[in-house]
C-alpha cells in the first residue's frame, strides 16, 4: 500500500473510521446503564487498569483515540415519566470511563437535545487540552423557500460555546450535508461557510470539516470543488 493518499481518499477512511465515534456512545451507555451506584473517579486517567487504552492514532489534524464517544444519545434518569430528566451522574461517569480508558475525541451537536449542555458539565471537570471537542453547525431545520442567515448561525456558534463551556472547538463539522442544493442554501448563499473559515482563522475553530448522509457523486465534488477540507 502507497504511504501516501489522496485528500479524498484519507477524507473516505474518516467517513468510515466516523462510524465508530456513532457507535461508541450506544456502547458506553449500555455499559452504565445497569451500574445502580455512581462514583467520580478523582483521577481517572490513572486509574485504567494497564494494557485497556484505545489506540490513538495520528493525523494531520491531531492525535485522536481510534474510538470516540458519540454524545447524540444521552442517559436519562430511569423513571417512569414520558419525558425524564438527563442523568448527569451518568454522563459524568461516562465521560471518566473514556478518558481513562484513552478515548479523546467526544462529538456533540445542537441538534442533540441538551447533550451540548450535559457534555459541557461533564467535561469541563478535565483540563481543555485533555480531550478534543467536536460539535457541529446543525442549521438543517429551515423552511424551503426561506433564507438561511449568518446571525442564525453566529447564535447557534455562541450558545454552543456557552454549553460547551470552552473559548474554541477543536473540531468543528457542516452538519448532514444530504445534497448540492440544500448545501448552497446552507452554507454557500448564505455566507455561513464564510463565516466559518473567518472563525477558523481566529482560532475559534481549530480544523473545519462536515458530516455526510448523500451520495458518493456529490462527495466527490464536495471534497474537490467546494473547499479544502480538514477533516
């Protein structure tokens, strides 16, 4: 195998590799969920019993945990309220376990109900440079017809600051990319990509990419046509 691949093609192997960060917070949640008693660990980094690390792996845009922990599903208190609680402790709990166990990368969003909020509890107890942060502009939900606008996107980027409880995003991704039109909207005639890149440039963003649920033509001139692409 060549030592060196294309940007589309390293982009590909992170599409794939995205699969196991979706998949991790299903499985770190059934891990907890039958726990009945609670504990923050005070040092749990330390704590990992030798030889149970994630292997972290080294890109261009960082080293992260080949496992990351998806934060679009959320433990909530056991109760038998249609609507029940978040269950902090859990998330808490949750988060100590990856971190010591070597996973760094936690991926949230604001179109995750309140897991920004949750996630900003739990980590914010862990030194900033001891985890990498990913969230996401999830401005899908607009009225066909109508204009999508960058101070949308500017008080979707301050309320998931403020959440988050942090200054910068490690990682930040366009969130369900689909097709061509809806991305124009979105990003392109509204000027939020703009915006982004601006962001970036001020340190608010360290590397900017997207997330995709299209197909595999408008990938390709996604990646190639539109921008340059971190991640």
């Amino acid at each position: 195998m060549s030592e060196k691949i294309t940007r589309r093609e390293a982009i590909r192997q992170m599409v794939v590799a995205g699969t196991a960060v979706a998949v991790a917070g299903s499985v770190l949640e059934s891990c907890g969920s039958s726990s009945s008693t609670k504990k923050v660990h005070a040092n749990p980094v330390m704590e990992a019993p030798e030889g149970t690390s994630v292997v972290k792996r080294s890109w261009s845009f960082g080293d992260i945990s080949l496992l990351g922990l998806g934060c679009m599903r959320i433990p909530k208190v056991n109760s038998d309220q249609r609507n029940p609680p978040i269950d902090q402790d859990q998330v808490n709990d949750m988060v100590d376990y990856a971190l010591a166990h070597g996973i760094n990368y936690f991926d949230t969003a604001p179109a995750y109900g309140q897991s920004e909020k949750v996630m900003g509890i739990a980590l914010s107890r862990y030194p900033r440079e001891s985890y990498k942060l990913a969230t996401k502009m999830s401005n899908m939900n607009y009225a066909p017809g109508t204009k999508v606008t960058v101070e949308s996107a500017e008080q979707m980027m301050k309320t998931s600051l403020e959440n988050l409880k942090t200054d910068y995003f490690d990682y930040y991704l366009l969130h369900n990319i689909s097709d061509e039109e809806s991305f124009k909207v979105r990003f392109i005639e509204s000027g939020v990509l703009d915006y982004l890149i601006d962001l970036r440039q001020k340190g608010v963003i360290k590397h900017l990419g997207f997330s995709y649920h299209g197909n595999d033509e408008f990938f390709g001139r996604l990646v190639d046509q539109y921008y340059k692409w971190e991640f």
